[in-house]
C-alpha cells in the first residue's frame, strides 16, 4: 500500500492506516479491543509528532515504527494470550464443570474481519490476509518473543524486506534474519492448518448449511457426520477444552444440552466461517447470546471449535443484536 497523499489533513492521512495497522496490531497482541487501543495510541503519537515528520520517511513505515513501539510496551508488561488448548490436557465430555472462567487478559480473542483487515481486490492477497488472522495462526504468535513476533508479522505476513525491519526495529539486518529463523522454527511445530475460506464457495457453504441445521435441530448424529474425529471444542474464558467426537457428543448430551434450541447468525471471524449463537431465553421468548462460534475447517469437515462467551463486548464489536425475537 501506497502513501495516502501528503496534502490531506493529518487526521484522514492516518485514518487511512486504520484497518491495516490494527490488523497488525491484533497479531502482535492477540487481542482486537488492545489491537484498537494500541493505534489510538499511535496515531495520537502520530498527531503529536507529525510537526517534526517532515516527510524524512514514508508516512506508512514511521506509523509502523510508532505501532511497534506501542505494542512492545504494552506486551512488556502483559501476560501472553493464550488458548484453553495451551492450559494443559484436555478434559472429559462427562464432566459437570468446566472450570472458573479465567481473566479475559489471559484469551487470543476473536476479531471481526472488517476491523483488522484493509480491503483488497487481488483474490490472492484476499486469501493471504485471512489466512494471516486464523486463530491458530494468532495464538501460534503469542508463543513467540515480542521482538520475533514483530519481525515474523512484517517479513512473512507484509512482506518487508529484511532491511526496511532492521531499520523499523534499529537493528542489523543479521539480527533480523536470525529472529525470523527462530520464529519459523517455533510456527513450524504449532498446527495452523485449515481449509481457505472462501465465502463463494459451494462445497464449504453445503458444509456450514449442514452444520447450523444440525445444530439448530439439536441432531447429534447429523452433526457427528460433519467433525473430524480429532476435533476440539474449547470455550473460553473457562478453561476446559475437549478432544474428539466422542467426549464432545458426550458434553453436548450433558451439561452442554442447554444448546438445545439455539438460533445461529453467521458472521465472519478471523478469515474463518463464525456465528453468533443465541439460546432460548429463560423468560420462554425470544433467544439471549449465548457465544460467539468460530470454525476451523479442514479437508472438508470441521476441525475446530472455538466458543467465546463474552457476549457482552463481543456482540456490540461485531454488530450483533442483542437478542431475538
């Protein structure tokens, strides 16, 4: 992306920046709603300093320069985001607890696609940046060091070269290539595959149709036929997780029954198929949110799913009414 044109005002030439820098941010942090608190952080930086800019850099590489800075201060003093999966081994589908919630500072969260990714008309590049927010793929991040996090983000995902990064980061060039060495030997053993999403398509939409029927019907055995059978089902903040069709049929059967009933809305979440979920309201009308759903799909069945039940921040982020009926 180019620079916007210099005789803008300062305020549109950053509001420019907006989707593309929180998308990076949101990367580094694991977190959309520190992602949007990190560049409003930039860009008032940005205002502060835009007097003594003077054009000596592009105005895109300073305001990465900037973001940088912003999330590796904020990541000093936080603790790293992480998925129930990376808690330790995964529950049983008996089980009548699942555990007390954990801080919200603790979870990689969702982000909605419109907030984090800037809009594209190359097909490929569309791909490219959906792939680059998977879940799995942001949580995969946060294993790495801040400074080797930033430098896999801007070589792998914004396609820097390893000189403009050694001067965004007032580093060698060395050091960069060394920092991305590490970095994808560490992504290397963390599983970020999935199906593309790719709205247009009609196997990938027959496949979710299936599924929100199923689900909706409560039809256990018809769902059952659309998992892998390695699937995880996780639902932060609690800290349980559970692995394979069989302790998940057995939770939805238990203490998960009260799905049963449940309204689905599709969204987009990550580059990744998603929907909000309602269940039936305890007055007996209308359906209240319940969850926010995002799927992994991989090799034509559903590999993954994640439940992020902080309805209250997550349904206004995403437009979401606030129930129905």
């Amino acid at each position: 992306m180019t620079d916007v044109a210099t005789s803008a005002p300062v305020e549109a030439q950053l509001e420019a920046y907006r989707s593309e820098l929180t998308g990076y941010c949101y990367r580094m942090l694991g977190s959309v709603f520190e992602a949007e608190d990190a560049v409003q952080e930039t860009f008032i930086r940005a205002w502060r300093g835009y007097d003594r800019f003077e054009g000596r850099a592009a105005l895109r590489s300073w305001l990465y320069r900037i973001a940088t800075n912003v999330c590796l201060t904020m990541l000093g003093s936080a603790q790293r985001r992480i998925l129930p999966m990376d808690l330790g081994p995964a529950g049983s589908g008996h089980a009548g607890d699942p555990g007390e919630p954990r801080p919200e500072e603790i979870w990689v969260g969702p982000a909605p696609d419109g907030r984090i990714l800037p809009e594209r008309s190359d097909p490929a590049e569309v791909i490219a940046a959906r792939e680059s927010v998977r879940l799995a793929f942001v949580a995969a991040l946060q294993h790495l060091p801040a400074r080797q996090r930033a430098v896999l983000i801007l070589r792998e995902v914004l396609a820097w070269s390893a000189q403009e990064v050694a001067e965004l980061l007032d580093t060698s060039v060395a050091s960069v290539n060394s920092a991305l060495q590490r970095a994808r030997a560490t992504l290397a053993a963390a599983d970020t595959s999935a199906d593309v999403y790719q709205p247009m398509d009609d196997e990938q939409q027959a496949l979710l149709a299936r599924y929100v029927r199923a689900f909706e019907a409560y039809d256990l055995a018809a769902l059952t036929t659309l998992l892998h059978e390695d699937v995880t089902l996780s639902m932060p903040p609690v800290p349980l997780w559970l692995h394979g069709t069989e302790d998940i049929l057995a939770w939805m059967t238990g203490t998960g029954s009260g799905c049963r009933g449940s309204r689905l809305v599709p969204v987009v979440a990550n580059g990744m198929p998603a929907f909000a979920q309602y269940r039936p309201s305890q007055t007996g009308v209308g359906h209240e949110p319940w969850g926010l759903t995002v799927l992994r799909v991989s090799a034509g069945r559903i590999a993954e799913i994640t439940n992020f039940l902080d309805t209250e921040r997550l349904f206004p982020l995403f437009g979401l009414p606030a129930r129905l009926g």
